[in-house]
C-alpha cells in the first residue's frame, strides 16, 4: 500500500488496517523513525509528529496480524509512505557577497561572473525553481541599468548600455544587489533572498594600436611583427578583415593575437592600408567589435627623378631683355611629395652653342624656370640652343635636354595682294557656310610661327556677325563665308572693310596701316521666301471635356514679302479640330478623349495667297496635351481566377487587383466594398491592402466544392466620384498538394491535359502572387 503525506502536517491517523480473524492484534516494523506507529487492537497506522521531506522522503514498512501467542495470522503487508514537499526553506547564495571583473568595451550579453543559490526543497518542484533579478545598481548614472542578469543561470554581463558607455576612467566600481526567489519567482508567497556583488571596471585590453609605420622595400626576412592586440575574452579566434578590394591583402594574424606584414610594401604602389581585425569564439559568433587597423608606408629615397618629357622645347623672341623668362623645365620624382626624396635641384651643365657668351641661360635651382642672362639674342647668329640641365635629389642625378628656339620678332605687317576685291551678288536663300571670296595676304616675317601667322576679321560693314573669315594657316589664305542667313528684305547690300592681323604683338615703333586692310561688297538678291511663324512650336492645354467649338488658340504667320497668309491644318487624324484659315484661330471640332490620346500633334500650315496659282508653304508642328477629367469608373486588372481550397480551414484570403484609366494625379486610391446583399454579405469580407489591392476572405468554413459568386463596388476618389459593381466568380475547389485548384478533366489517356497543367500552373502563380504582396506591403503603402 503507497500514501503520500505532505510534511510538517503533525500527528494524524493515516489508515486502519482490519483482518477476518477475530482477537488479532496488529504490529508494525520498519521505517519507522519514532513518527509513524500502529494502534494494536484498532489496526489505525497513525503519525504521532510531523514528517520532514528534508530528513525523509520515503518511509518503508511492513504491517502485520498477530495471534495472542505472537504467531503471525496475516502479512506482513508492505507500506510505503512518500512525504511531500512543501516550500518552507529560503533559497541560500553559496557566498555572503560576489567580487567580479569587467573590461570596457565588453560584448553586451557576454558574461563575466556567476552568483549561484541553493534551495533545501524537492529540486523537482517549483519549490526548488530559483530566479534572478537585480534588484538595485550603485551607482546608476543612466535611464537603462549597465549590467544584466540571467534569471535562471545567475550569469552577469554588460547591458548593451553597459558595453558602450563602461568607463573605469569615469567609475571604476559599482555594487549590484542581486535577488533570488524561488517558485521560479512566480508568487507573492515565494521565498527570497539577496546578496551584494561587487564588480570593478577595467580598461578594456581590446584597442587599436596607433597608426603603424612601415619603411617601403624592406629587406628583413617577411613576415615581420608589427603589432599586437588583446581580446578581453580568453580563447578567442583572431581574423584579419580586409575592408578593401585588393588581389592580396599583404597582412594576417596569428591566434595570439599578433599582426604581421607578410611582404615588402611599395609606396609608390600603395601608400596606406586599412583593414578590420576581429575575433569569433567556437561557434563563429563575434566576440568583440572590429578593430579598425592604419598601415602608413614609409617612404624611401628610390626613385630618381624623371624629365618630364624627352626633350623639353622653348621658344623666346630675339629682342627679350635680360631677366625674361623663356619657359619651365619640369621634372617628377615618384617619391613622397613634398619630402626631402622628392625635392628636386635644377643645375646647367652645357649650353651648346657657346656664342655669343657661354652663360647666355640661368635656371632657378628649386623651380626649373629657365631665364635670360642680360644678353639679348640674335637669331642670325644661332637660331637654335641646346642645354644640358642635371636633376638631382638626395640620392640620385638625371639628365635633362632643353631645346631652345630663338624666334623672329614681329616687325613686319600683313600686306594684301589686292586692295579691293569689288563685289559678289548673291541670293538670299544662299546656304549658310558658302564660301563667297578667297583672300590672300604675305607677312615677311619668320614662318610658321606668330608674327607671320595672318588673322583676318571683318572691321566694318557688319555690325550683325552676317560674315566670318577662316584662315588655313599653311597658306595664310582667308576664306569670307556666310555666318548666319542672308535676308534681302533687311539689307540689300553690305560694305565690308577687311583687315590681317597676327596673333604675335607688333614690335614696339611698328603699327598696321592701309596694306592690312582691302574693301569688298556683297549684293543681295530677293527670293521668294515662304511664311514665317512667330513662333517654332505652339503647345495648349485643354481638359477633354470642353464643348464642341471651343477656341484651344490662335497661331500667327507672316510672309516676308508681305502677301496674305492662308493656313490649314495636317495630321489631324482624329478630325478632332478645324481651323480658321483667315484668322489662325484653332477650334475643337469634336469631342476630345485623353484616354485616346494624352498627347496629340498636328502640323499647322500657311501658305501665301497670291494673284498666280504658284505659292509658298512653312509649317509647324502644334502640341495638345489634353487635361483628365474623372470619366472612366475603376475597373478589374486580374488575368488570373479566384478559387480556395476545399475544405476551407480558416484565415484564407486571395488577392484582387483593380485599376483607373483616368491620370493618376497625386494620391489617387481605389475603394473596395461588397454590394449589400444576403449571399455577399453572409459569405464574404474584404480588407484593404493599399490604393488598388484588396483581399477577399471567406466569412466562414462551410462551403461546398463549386463556384461561388461575390458582388463587389470599387470606387475611385475622382470628382465626380465614379464607380463600377463587378461580379467575382470564386471557386471552392479540392487543391493538390502544391495547393493548387485541382480540375479534373475527363481524358482517354492516363497522362495530364495542357487544360490540367495550366490550372496547376495558374494556381501556383496565386499562390505566390499574394505571399510577394504581403512581403512587400509596407513597401506599396510608402510608395503610393
């Protein structure tokens, strides 16, 4: 026989035992404990204390009947009682107060110490069941506490307010008072107690080092140790983050932690680096937060300078003063800019020839700007110099050529061959770009170069740019063009003054005179030229419900000649206008439709109206852009059916899809209702998605296999508001296992209808199409 007794319940019967025998008296062995004992004559197995789970938890023992000699008549019967645990021990920590450590900078959640309680109760009751909490923090100088507990492990770690804002510099101690109850502290009645935890702040090992130097071309043996960093976390897995793209990133790490360059660096290549160190524990989960890691290449003196072109070509004018500069010899050095190994030093070493003195030349050493000594020079005694010019930098030399040109001074004036050209005449439809003359004048001085290159330019007679004169350098021959279109009817004859200039200042004492200049006149002749309008493109804006006859605008043209102008109308395939040929005014021949045409074109002409039959056309091309009105109602956009799967379950909801043929301006949206009638109403819900989706959901389970119908008003919000009552055909059908609507087409063959697999396939496709939409649901609400 088994029985459960709660403890500490005190002195009570427990059970009685009888026996068929007559005068037996009853006895009890066992487990006893001085607590449990039996009544000899009544059989009552009785408790004379309180049981004590904590002391025993099962009691075993053996009742037995007795005859008068002792001789057993029944038994012995085995009973065991098992004491209930009732909470009434506190839970206690192991330690009357907790020391711990932390470093700054610690992974929020990562713990660094464990406090750890014990309950006397039945471990296997909530009795036993402890739970954390913090109950005070000192200080606590921000809203969120910096330290957080596990409530069932007693595990303590940073807060994600702890992990950024710790700082031993600013408090180095804090004390936690940590609570623990038990009842998995769920009830008020629930036992507690607490314990104060110290905790001290240190500065966190994991820091970037300052921004490493490394000298360029190294000869050490590679890798090389550059620097260390330290996780505040034992055991972790140190990894080199590359934050750049790069074939090979010439850095790793070792696991303890140890930074290497593992080849010499070029800075001339690439002259810093940055990457990422991190660190993983086991599981490949972050410990810390990356490191962020600066190389700076040092640079060495390794490259000599460099001329920046093989032979550096200047010019200078036989009358320049002693001073003057001629020009600059440049010249790089890939070596860090603005160091001792890129400055450069500037040194002539030849002049060749060497007349009329040897020194004619003077370079500046620091900038390469070569001038003249205080001799003039003289291009019948050397037209040409050559210079050897060295080019040093702490290290290393380079050879520079310099090619110096004495050039003529400009002491002569263009002179025309002709004085006067006379006259050209020409019509005034004449193609802009004809050339209508050549002209030709010399210049003594030397060739090819500014003072005998010619510019002509017209100086008088053409205040409008009519005319433009190119010059082909090779000859010094001017061609006289057409620059813009003649026009008879504004001048009927231009005088043209030409004159030649160089592009090279005339010397001082010399000046243009009567030989630079030559005289030219250009005839216009009259054409017959068509109408003109005023303007290129005509555009109007009209809504398209304006009334038959409605004036859009009116156009304007003018023949240069003055004769009257007819006007007409082409392209107007809607036969949506007319025209007034007199007037130019355009009217609305018939009704306008945007959805047609949102924007329409035609050509307007005009043509001159003249006493012969011949004339003279000009046309444009003239825009409509027609303004919406709200004449369209909404309607369905859906190539798909609607159907749900027999039996329904609950929940269901398929996506349908409307839209409006008028502009959409601004925040235009789509309103989705159900018609009030029974079957709809008793049947169906509607939900909106956004401005033109909606969901329909069955308003219950209990539908049969067949085709259902759902009345529906969808409405725009246009003025005036349009609407349009549609009716849905919905499909209660038996779905396959890829919850497509399963249609059973009766076929000879055992092998599936294109009419099964594109029911398969268009159910597959509904399926999908709402799940995107309701992924992307905030996305169409944000957008619209």
């Amino acid at each position: 026989m088994n029985f459960s007794i709660p403890e500490g319940t005190g002195v009570r019967a427990v059970y009685q035992f009888t026996s068929e025998s007559p005068d037996v008296i009853f006895r009890a062995t066992g487990e006893k404990e001085g607590l449990i004992d039996i009544l000899p004559v009544t059989g009552i197995l009785y408790l004379n204390g309180s049981l004590d789970w904590e002391t025993k938890a099962v009691h075993n023992l053996q009742v037995e009947s007795l005859d008068k000699n002792g001789n057993v008549v029944e038994g012995p019967c085995a009973v065991t009682i098992y004491v209930e645990d009732i909470n009434d021990n506190p839970p206690k920590f192991d330690q009357t107060q907790y020391t711990g450590v932390v470093r700054q900078n610690s992974r929020a959640g990562k713990p660094f110490m464990r406090v750890h309680a014990t309950d006397l109760d039945d471990p296997t009751t909530p009795h036993a069941q402890l739970n954390y909490s913090i109950l005070h923090h000192f200080p606590n100088p921000y809203a969120e506490m910096l330290f957080q507990i596990n409530s069932l492990t007693g595990e303590i770690s940073p807060s994600r307010t702890g992990s950024y804002y710790l700082d031993p510099q600013k408090q180095d101690t804090f004390t936690l008072v940590v609570s623990v109850k038990d009842m998995a502290g769920m009830t008020e009645n629930a036992f507690k107690n607490s314990v104060d935890v110290i905790i001290t702040v240190k500065e966190s090992l994991w820091k970037a080092p300052p921004t490493i130097t490394i000298k360029e071309n190294s000869t050490q043996p590679h890798p090389v140790n550059i620097s260390q960093v330290q996780s505040n976390e034992p055991d972790v897995i140190y990894e080199v983050f590359e934050k750049e793209s790069l074939a090979k990133l010439p850095f790793s790490i070792d696991q303890n932690g140890s930074i290497y360059v593992t080849e010499p660096l070029d800075r001339e290549e690439k002259d810093a680096y940055s990457f990422f160190v991190i660190t993983k524990d086991k599981e490949g989960e972050l410990v810390d937060k990356p490191l962020k890691i600066n190389i700076v290449v040092e640079d060495i003196n390794d490259n000599p300078p460099v001329c920046q072109n093989a032979v550096t070509i200047l010019e200078v004018q036989e009358n320049e003063s002693g001073g003057s500069s001629i020009g600059t010899l440049s010249a790089t050095d890939m070596d860090q800019k603005d160091t001792l190994n890129s400055r450069l030093k500037f040194k002539i070493l030849s002049q060749d020839p060497a007349v009329p003195a040897s020194n004619l030349f003077f370079i500046q050493q620091d900038t390469g700007v070569l001038q003249l000594y205080g001799h003039s020079l003289n291009k019948r005694i050397a037209s040409n110099y050559s210079l050897k010019v060295q080019v040093t930098d702490e290290v290393f030399q380079t050879i520079c050529d310099v090619q110096i040109h004495v050039i003529d001074i400009n002491d002569q004036i263009p002179i025309f061959e002709k004085s006067d050209y006379h006259n050209v005449t020409v019509a005034e439809n004449l193609p802009v770009g004809t050339v209508l003359l050549e002209i030709q004048a010399t210049d003594g001085d030397e060739p090819a170069t500014g003072s005998s290159h010619i510019i002509y330019q017209v100086k008088e007679g053409d205040p409008n740019n009519t005319f433009i004169i190119e010059t082909d350098f090779e000859t010094n021959r001017g061609f006289l063009k057409i620059n813009k279109a003649l026009d008879f009817e504004t001048a009927e004859v231009h005088n043209l003054v030409i004159n030649a200039t160089n592009p090279e200042p005339l010397v001082s004492g010399v000046q243009y005179n009567s030989s630079s200049l030559t005289l030219f006149k250009v005839f216009v002749t009259n054409v017959d030229e068509p109408p003109v309008f005023h303007k290129e493109v005509y555009t109007a804006e009209l809504s398209e419900d304006v009334p038959v006859n409605t004036l859009v605008m009116t156009v304007e043209a003018h023949d240069p000649e003055g004769d009257a102008v007819r006007y007409s109308l082409e392209g107007d395939w809607r036969k949506w206008l007319r025209i007034d040929s007199t007037t130019g005014q355009i009217y609305t021949a018939s009704a306008l439709d945007r959805e047609q045409e949102r924007v329409y074109r035609v050509n307007v002409v005009a043509s001159e109206i003249r006493g012969r039959c011949a004339s003279s056309n000009a046309e444009f091309e003239w825009v409509l852009n027609l303004k919406d009105v709200n004449d369209n109602p909404p309607r369905l956009n859906m190539d798909y059916p609607l159907f749900f799967c027999y039996p329904l379950r609950g929940g269901e909801k398929a996506l349908i899809r409307a839209t409006d043929d008028d502009e959409q301006k601004f925040y235009s949206t789509i309103t989705f209702s159900l018609k009030d009638d029974i079957n709809t109403r008793n049947n169906w819900e509607i939900s909106k998605v956004n401005a033109t989706h909606a969901y329909l959901s069955p308003k219950h389970t209990n539908f049969e296999e067949k085709v259902y119908t759902a009345a529906l008003i969808i409405n725009d919000n246009g003025v005036p508001q349009l609407e349009r009552e549609v009716i849905l055909e919905v499909s209660i059908c038996t779905c396959s296992s890829e919850n497509s609507c399963f249609i059973q087409v009766e076929r000879e063959h055992s092998k599936p209808s294109t009419g099964q697999a594109i029911g398969i396939l268009l159910g597959v496709l509904i399926v999908i199409v709402p799940m995107q939409i309701k992924n992307k649901k905030n996305s169409v609400h944000d957008t619209m």
